[in-house]
C-alpha cells in the first residue's frame, strides 16, 4: 500500500514533471517515487564515482607510460638521423641517380621488413633481447660437483 503525500513544487518543475508523466506507462506518482528513489541511492553513486576514479587513474598512468614510449622513440630516431646524417660522406654529383635508385631500393625493402615485423608479431628490440637474455639452459649444471673433480684427478 503506497501513502499519499502532498508536496508544493514550483511551476518549472510541475511542468517537467507533467511533461514527463505525459509518456506511456508513466504517472505523476509514478515519476516522483522515481526520483526520490534516485535521489537517496547516493551511496550508489559515490561507488560509482569512485570506480569511475579509480579508471580515470589507471588511464593516466597509462598514457603517462604511452607518452614516455613515444619520447623515447623520438628521441632514438633523432639520435640514429644525427649520426647517420655525420657519418654519411656526400655523393659524387656523377654517381647521384645511382645512389638514388639505390635508395629506393632499400627503402622499399625497409618498408616490406616493418610491415612482416608488424604483421608476424615479431619483434627486432625483442629479438635483440632475447639474444642477449640467458636463461637457465644456458648455464651447466652438475648435479654432482665433487665427482667431476675426481675423475679428472684420477685421469691425469
């Protein structure tokens, strides 16, 4: 059984509230049970708010971390073009069409190896890694130490 109340409201919101009420399946009772309902679930939109926080942190962090990679990879383009621009002696004008198709030609060949990296998953930097990573394979392992030892006193 639901209790009856009057309540004064002012006329901008008597209109709204008639307004709303004016839709299929909607009453004056019904609009405002919904929204004192909505009104004292507070407690749910502080949870929601902290969650929606706690997003907005994890989200920075990782555009921090994005924003750190891309820094780092300029910066490394900009290095590897300095050096390569200091090292590189400068083409004889006679030998200056041939450089040229020579440089398209490699530079074609570099963007096909980016995008078999890109499109494979594999990685050059993570190759490197891993080639100069060691693992437990790589070191031997005696499960006997003294025994070698002895051995190697009664061969000599």
């Amino acid at each position: 059984m639901k209790t009856r109340i009057q309540a004064a409201i002012s006329p901008e919101n008597l209109a709204r509230l008639q307004a709303m009420a004016a839709r299929p399946s909607l009453s004056e009772s019904k609009v405002v049970d919904m929204a004192l309902a909505a009104f004292f679930a507070g407690d749910t939109d502080d949870q929601r708010d902290a969650a929606i926080a706690r997003r907005l942190d994890r989200m920075t962090r990782q555009f921090g971390r994005l924003e750190r990679n891309d820094l780092i990879l300029t910066e490394t383009l900009s290095t590897f073009v300095r050096y390569f621009l200091t090292v590189t002696p400068p083409v004889p004008v006679s030998q200056l069409d041939a450089a040229r198709a020579k440089g398209d030609l490699r530079f074609d060949l570099f963007v096909r190896q980016v995008a078999e990296a890109l499109q494979s998953g594999d990685r050059i930097l993570h190759n490197a890694i891993e080639d100069f990573t060691a693992e437990c394979g790589d070191f031997a392992s005696d499960p006997e130490p003294g025994r070698q030892d002895a051995q190697r006193d009664s061969d000599a």
